[in-house]
DNA sequence: CCCTGTGTAGACCGAATGGTCTAGTGCTGT
DNA sequence: ACAGCACTAGACCATTCGGTCTACACAGGG
C-alpha cells in the first residue's frame, strides 16, 4: 500500500466501508487496520468520519474509472468491440471479488450510504462519481464509435447487475451471484447482435417493399 | 397495519432496517416507530436485535414472493407471457418505491447486511428466502410451460437489476436508476424473443441444408 | 539555540448503543 | 377471591461510539 498516514488512513477506510457499510464501520476499526492512531485522523481529516468517508469514496471510484480504462484498451488492443470491453471489466471485478472477498470494487454506493435520513452531502459525492463514470463510458464508447446512448447505456446494465449481485453474494457469503452476473453480462453481447441483425432485417424488408 | 405488538415490532423492523440497514437502525428507533417498550421487544424476541432482524427478513420475503405472484397471476389472466410478468413485477416495485421512498421491498439482501465479519445465521437466513425465490419462479414459469432454467433466470436477472438500481437510487437520492431498471427489464422480453428467432432461424437453415 | 509548524500519540468525554431486570397490569381458569 | 400467566413499562447497566484535547516528537529556519 502506501505508505503516508492521510493514504494508509484511505486505503483502510475504502476497504472497510465498502465491507461493512457506513454506521457499521467504527473509527477504531480504521485506525487499527490502518496502524494509525485518533489524532492523525482527525488532524488529516478534520471532519472526522464523514470527511474521511468522502475521500475513500473518491478513491474507490478512482479506482473503478482505471478498470473500465484498462477494460477497454484491452478490447481495443484484441479487435474487440466495447461490449467485449463491458465483459472484460465485469470478469475483471468477478475474478478480484473470487480471490479477496470483495475488495476493490463496489465503491460509491456501499462505501456512501450512510443509514437512515437522506444524507445531502452524501447524494452530492456519489451523483458527482457516478457522473463521472457516465462521462467515462462515453469517452470510452465514442472510441469504438458509438454514440453516447450506446455507450453509456450498455454500462449502466452491467453496473447494475454488478452490484445487485455484489450485495447478493456479500449476503450468502456466496460467489455464484457474481458468476451468474458475468453470464449475463457476456449475454449482453449477443442481444446486442441479435438486435441490430433484426434492425437489419427490418430495413431491408423496407427497402424491398 | 397490524395490531398485535409482535406485527407492529415486525413491520417496523422490517422497513427501518431496509431504509438504513442492520448496523444503523437503533433498537430505540424501532421501539419508537413501532410505539412499543422495551421489555415487550425482549419478551417476544429474547434473541434482540438478531432475532427480530430475522423475522423482519421473513416478513419481508413473504411479501416479495406475494409480489411475483400477483405479476405472475396478472400476466396470465391478460394473456402475457412469462416475461411480462416480470415486467409487472418490476414496474410494481418501481411505482411502491417511487410513491413511499423504498417501502416494501428489497427485503432480504438490505435486512441480512449485518456489518463486518461473515455472520453465518444471517447468511444461512438469506439463502433459505433466495432458494424459496428461486422456487417460486420455477412454479411459476412452469405454469407459462418454461423449463426451470427458463424459470429461474429471468427472474434472477430482473432481481440483480432491481436490487442494483434499489441501491443506487437510494444514495443518489433519485429514482432514476429504478427507473431505467424497468426500461432494462422490458428490454429482455425482446431479447427473449429475438433469440427464438435466431433459433428458429438456425434450425431452419439447417433443414434445408 | 530556540521557535514555530506539522504531525502523532493516546487519555478523556458525553451521548448513544444493545441488553437486563424488577415492578406492575390485566386477563385467565378455578 | 386468588393464583398463574402473558405481556408491558421503563429504570438501569456496561460498553462502545464519534469526537475533543493536551502533551509530545521532530523537522527546518532564524
């Protein structure tokens, strides 16, 4: 990891955030995986937790942006096209959570909900993430020559069945959720192709008639 | 809602701890809704906390295994098929969730999330509702003529979805996310139907091979 | 040499948490 | 009338929570 205290601090809050959840998460939680004691945290992050909390959230999406990146310079690089880039970034996901639980992923959502009362400052971070991602798919998309529609659509599926089936396998203590979800993600693909052959079909019956 | 003090701490229970999830909900905050004391919640649930998290998960998973079954019984008295029973399904839950916040639903995943290490009880709780789930959908896709896996995965699909966007939409705090959910579930009755084709198109040209 | 600023250490605090315990209420059958 | 019971009420407890505060370490500049 790294190795200044404001990192380690980071580093250890994302992951047990995104474990356990807000109120679940104490301070001396952090601080003992972090080896970090209460005053360096409440001197790096005035706020206390909620400060703290912001900043791994926007570590914890940094993340995500740099696995979609590297999903889809991969595809690239293989002649693919961005729904093999969709489930590159998926597998990728599957096989982290296979191997560490569920570390490195699964960011915003879990790490910002704090319980109870609609939380402003919360919503705020994780519209302001999630609008980045949205921007990054297109960004993304465009260089396979989609359309931002088609490019950010295609993600957004595929988060949301990532992270229904995050929590669901978080839930059972149990992978097949998330295997199920690289199948359907891998499926996506082939609707995408059955689609535009019948959009085909359907122009060139126009065209005949 | 119900009058007995055991219903009133369940439904109490059952909504607070899928608002703000296990860690956060406060057992003063139930005893408050529920308009209960303290000694009735330990009389009827001497386990505490625990035991009232699993009831409240029972409850829960009657009501969405309810829900399956009125979509089910709807689509079939109107002449749809399986899939647009999922469709009711989903849009059920998109207009409960856009009319009272996300009253009534996501049930298990929200109400078993107890923070940090891997609660075995819990875990055993939620797969023992997931598998009666998955039952559910194999009768009653048996009754629209579909195989179990074509039961079951549908169902499955539309499960990880809603419960992504649920969370989703929850931090954002905005019902975009449930809404593009339906979107995406009417999208697979498409695809569903596309893939017949191709199928059928396939066996086709394979008999005329 | 001290002074100042950045960062660390951990004792300490009030509030809130989940859980226990005793007293009491009101209905039951006898 | 009374004993037995299921149930309710809420004072009480130990623990833990997030957060504050003072003391200290140790740089670099004068």
């Amino acid at each position: 990891m790294e190795h200044s205290t404001y990192q380690k601090l980071v580093v250890a809050a994302a992951n047990l955030l995104r474990q356990k959840g807000y109120a679940a998460t104490g301070i001396s939680d952090i601080l003992k995986t972090a080896g970090v004691t209460r005053g360096s945290l409440y001197h790096h992050f005035p706020g206390g937790k909620r400060d703290l909390a912001i900043a791994a959230a926007r570590y914890s999406a940094e993340l995500l942006l740099d696995m979609i990146e590297a999903a889809c310079r991969k595809a690239h690089s293989e002649g693919g096209d961005y729904h093999d880039a969709m489930i590159e970034f998926c597998k990728k996901i599957y096989a982290s959570f296979e191997k560490n639980g569920n570390w490195r992923f699964m960011t915003v959502s879990a790490t910002l909900q704090e319980g109870g009362e609609r939380n402003e400052i919360f919503s705020k971070e994780a519209r302001k993430h999630y609008a980045r991602i949205r921007m990054k798919a297109i960004d993304e998309g465009g260089k396979f020559g989609l359309s931002a529609e088609a490019s950010y659509l295609p993600l957004r599926k595929a988060m949301l069945i990532l992270e229904g089936s995050w929590l669901l396998s978080r839930v059972l203590g149990d992978t097949m959720p998330m295997r199920s979800a690289v199948k359907f993600i891998e499926e996506e693909k082939l609707f995408h192709e059955l689609r535009q052959q019948a959009q085909l079909q359907i122009s060139h019956d126009e065209t005949l008639s």
